[in-house]
C-alpha cells in the first residue's frame, strides 16, 4: 500500500450501495493532510505554537488544500516540510510536537478500505436474503453427515448462512471501532508535557475514542486481529456455500447450474451461462462444456478462504514474541489486515450478482426429497400425538417399516400401509388404523415444511418472517454504516472551517 500518494486497493461493492464508496473515498482524500492538519489545529488552539507564527503557517496549510499536485500535498508531516520550505524552520518547526510515526497511518488506510468493504456486506447480504425470499417454497432435501436426513426448503438453508454472516458482522462493526481508535498524543510511548488534547483531535478525525494508555497506543495489535477474525469467519461460512453450491451444481445432484463467471458488459454484471459456453473448461477434456463445466467461482471461493486462515495466521503471529511496544513488527500489521479486506472482497462480492443468476431445478429437487423416507420424523409426531404411543416404541415401528420399505424400493410417495401395519401390530398387538392416504401425506416433503411451523422451523411462513426481520435488520446495519460515513464528513468540513479561523 503507498501510504503516501494514498494509493489503496480498489474496493468497491458492485450491488446497491456503489454510491456510499464514493463518498468513503472522497472523505478519506488526502486523509495524511487532514489528520495533519488536526494536529496543527490542536497544536494552534492549545497555544502550543506561538501566536504570531500561526497566520502565516495556517496560509501554507491551505495552500496545499489548493494545489493537489504539491509534492508535499499527502506526504507524512507533509505540512510542516512544506511550511519550513515557505516560512523556514524557525517559525515553522512545530508541526510535529507532541508526535511520533507513524500514529494512525495504519489505522487510517484500514478503516478506509474496512468502510468500504463493509458496503459489499451489506450487498451481499441483500442479494442472499432476495435469493432466499425467491425460494421460501422451494422443498429439497436437508443433509446430515451428508445424507438425507429431513426436509427443508433452499429458503431456509440460505438463511442459515444469513445469519452467522449477521452475527460476525457485529466483530466487523466493532473492528470499525477498533480501526477509529486515536493513537495521536501518545508520545514515544510515555505521553508528553505538552497541554495537548487528545479528545479534541479524536473529534476533528471523526475517531471512536482513544487508545488511553500511550505504551498501549504504540503496540497496538489486538484491534488488527479482530478485524482479520471476523473477515476469516464469514469467509468460513461462505467456504461452506460454496461448497455445497458446488456440490448440488454436479450431475449427480442436479438442483442447481452456477454461471461459469460474472462479467461487467456495457455497464453491468451479467453471467456466462454454463450451458451455452462455447469453449471447455478443461485443457484435456473436451467434455468440460455445457452441464459438465467447471464453474470456477465456488472452487476459488473455498481457496480464499484458507487464505484468509493463512493471513490470520500472519496477523496473530506478528504481535507475538516481540516486546510489548513500538516495534517494528507493528510497523507492518496493515500488510496482513489490507490483503484480508482484498481477499474478501475478492471472493466475495461476485456473488451479489451470481445469487440472482443461479438457476435452480426446483422439480428435481422436490423429487429428490420424494426419495427415501426423510419425513420419518413427523411419522413418529403423528403417532405420538393422534395414536396413543410414546416416541421411543413409535421410533422402533418407523425404523423396521423404513428399513423393509427400503429393502423392497417402495418411495414414500407409495408408501405401503400394509407394511407399516405389519410393524406397528407385531410391536403394539394391533393395527393402526391410520389410512393410506393420511401415511402418504404424512410422509410427503410438502406437508412436512407446511407443518413444521416452529420458531425457527422450515414452513415457508416461519421463513418468511425472518427474511423481513433479517431484512429490517440489515437496513438498520446500512443506517448505521451511513452514519459513520456522516460523522467523518462532517469532522473533516469542520477541522477545514477551523483551519480558516486561524
């Protein structure tokens, strides 16, 4: 990262809030000048430097507000090299009292590209919650240990991925914080004598507070692994996505086709349909085409991700074994923060426009949820609550009726009455007296989501429900984001009015 020309990373999200990063970029322009010139300000009001150099150092100051292209316009303590230059160092030597490098440099660069890729969640986030609004009925099966276990709906498992990125998402707002944290005052690590105030340069930066302890303010590290955490846990959870996205997109599977890539074409995103792709995927096989292509993009998802482990490997392990103060292992903790903001942009914010161009077999899947007896569960609830049997001798009658039915091919959708008799009478002493239809319909996947109506449960009201909650919550997210972007301009505006005061 070239702190001095303010040369990031492009990060911005490509969905709903695209607008929001360029205000992000345009109040962190020249942010070098700006914290810069909060110090002199601070320095100027706390009577620090001599009144009678100050009008004519506060001329230079806006002189490089002015002139973009001056060499010293976005240079560390670029203001006072450029007022000695004009003024010389008598009167102009004092810009850097009080402070030592490089407080804030890093912090400032991470939160820039934090804000911004705290955007992308936000869009990514919107995009998985439409997804599952378009699917609160699409029946498939749900796995344990990979293998049919009981009905779901696509809907209910993608808000099962929601809501841990929800969750990790409060670190990732709390590592906002831990990134607005002021470090300026602290010295070399002892503070200083000088009447400085801390508090007053926290509220021209738009900070969050103060890193108080001044040895604390020169080794900080704990504020960089929690923001590399957080990214390395969603990344975790969209790991698993992608995997059984990659999964489902087999022909084995059948329930879904992923888009081979997402291109930006005449102005916006657009997928590159598997089946129609002209070309193969492979270098050896040429039947790497059409359904048997490789869709590369949940592959590289999974490879981002132990990258991200990797890099909060490298995060962890630079505060470590090495003196707790300014070292220069400090000096580099924005290496490994910035590349894991980069990863996770990378690997994430494809997916705002591949969500929407997945194509899902909502037939096939509702036959695959037909197979087998995966809605043996609300079987065993039917005979507790309508046939006088407790669950366990309930669970024994449904297992040697699944395990024959098994052996005999019958599907659930047949579901033979006669065997299930056959089982309940030689556990119980008596029939059953439940008809074929009603054994039939408890067995079916679609009766199973529209009964399951539990808190929390796959009924596709009860999913409903928390997509508009989820949805009301992210746009409180969003409100809260706009926000932080309002205060930082409108520190910024108000450390410029003050600096034409003096």
């Amino acid at each position: 990262m070239d702190l001095k020309n303010n040369r990031i990373t492009e990060i911005y999200s490509v969905g709903y809030s695209s607008e929001l990063t360029k205000r992000i970029d345009a109040v962190h322009d020249r942010w070098i000048l700006w914290r810069d010139t909060a110090w002199f300000i601070m320095l100027a009001k706390q009577k620090i430097i001599p009144g009678k150099y100050l009008a004519d150092i506060a001329k230079t100051v806006r002189e490089l507000y002015a002139d973009r292209e001056n060499e010293y316009t976005n240079e560390r303590f670029g203001i006072e090299k450029y007022a000695i230059s004009k003024l010389g160092t008598k009167r102009a030597g004092f810009l850097s009292m009080g402070r030592t490098i490089p407080s804030q440099d890093q912090q400032f660069a991470a939160r820039h590209k934090l804000m911004k890729l705290m955007c992308m969640f936000y869009d990514f986030q919107k995009s998985l919650l439409r997804f599952a609004a378009d699917h609160l009925e699409t029946v498939m099966p749900g796995y344990t240990h990979l293998r049919h276990a009981q009905p779901t709906t696509l809907g209910h498992y993608l808000l099962s991925v929601f809501d841990p990125i929800e969750r990790i998402l409060k670190t990732v707002e709390d590592s906002y914080v831990a990134m607005s944290l002021n470090e300026l005052g602290c010295g070399a690590l002892a503070g200083t004598s000088l009447p400085i105030d801390r508090d007053m340069i926290s509220d021209y930066l738009g900070l969050e507070g103060l890193i108080e302890n001044t040895n604390d303010a020169v080794c900080y590290t704990d504020g960089y692994v929690l923001l590399v955490s957080s990214l390395a846990n969603i990344m975790a959870v969209v790991s698993r996505l992608a995997l059984d996205l990659n999964i489902w997109s087999t022909l084995e599977y059948g329930f879904c086709e992923v888009p081979l890539s997402i291109k930006f074409v005449n102005g916006e995103y657009v997928a590159t349909e598997s089946g129609k792709s002209s070309g193969s995927t492979s270098f050896f096989m040429p039947n790497k085409a059409g359904k048997g292509i490789n869709s590369p993009i949940l592959e590289q998802t999974r490879a981002g991700a132990a990258q991200l482990a990797g890099v909060l490997t490298e995060t962890v392990t630079m505060g470590m074994r090495t003196a707790h103060g300014d070292m220069h292992e400090m000096l580099h903790l924005l290496d490994s923060s910035g590349r894991a903001i980069d990863l996770t942009h990378e690997f994430m914010n494809i997916y705002i426009h591949l969500f929407k161009n997945i194509t899902v077999f909502k037939d096939r899947m509702l036959e695959m949820a037909r197979t087998g007896y995966s809605c043996a569960t609300e079987l065993s609830n039917v005979l507790v609550m309508n046939y006088d049997i407790d669950s366990r001798t309930a669970h024994h009658i449904i297992n040697e009726f699944c395990i024959e039915s098994d052996e005999k091919d019958i599907p659930s959708g047949k579901a033979s009455l006669a065997i299930f008799d056959k089982h309940y009478e030689k556990i119980t002493g008596r029939k059953s007296g439940m008809s074929e239809s009603e054994l039939r319909k408890t067995l079916d996947p679609v009766n199973f989501i529209h009964t399951h109506k539990t808190q929390g449960g796959v009924s596709p009201d009860e999913t409903k429900r928390m997509v508009d909650e989820r949805s009301t919550r992210l746009e409180e997210y969003l409100a809260r984001h706009k926000a932080r972007i309002t205060k930082l301009e409108d520190s910024k505006k108000r450390t410029l009015s003050d600096l034409e005061t003096l």
